[in-house]
C-alpha cells in the first residue's frame, strides 16, 4: 500500500530548486574506467539473455563503478 503524506517534508531527502540553482557539487562526473566498466557490465548482462529484474550486485560485474553506484544510492536514498 503507497503512504500518503500529510505534512512537509522538512528533511535532507526534501530538495528544492534554490538548493541546486547555482550549486554544482551534486553532479557525478563519472571516469572514462568507471562508464567502460558499466558498459561492459550492461553488454555481459545482454549476453546472459538474463531478465533485467533477475540482475544482482552480484551478476552485474562493475568493481570500480558499482562501489561508486553504491555510494550514490545511498546518497539517494538517505
């Protein structure tokens, strides 16, 4: 069942357009390594002829990207 809220969001997840108007640092600037290694990531997954909903962690090979995708997750998300 989908929560309905009742009050403002007064945390950090409430974000607001001033916040960003002339603020950069939220920007990801990934590595040439960091996009070669999803790409090759995405491309073995393609291969497997896995479903895209049965892809883990563990079945998505990005060492050096996926401990960075982790990181903005978190950010994300918390």
């Amino acid at each position: 069942m989908t929560t309905i809220l009742r009050e403002p969001v007064t945390d950090r997840s409430a974000w607001r357009t001033a916040d960003f108007a002339n603020d950069s640092s939220w920007i990801e600037t990934w590595s040439r390594r960091e996009l070669d290694e999803i790409d090759a990531a995405l491309r073995a997954v393609q291969k497997s002829g896995r479903p895209w909903h049965e892809t883990t962690r563990e079945t998505f090979e990005a060492p050096v990207a996926g401990a960075r995708m982790e990181a903005v997750a978190e950010e994300l998300e918390h």
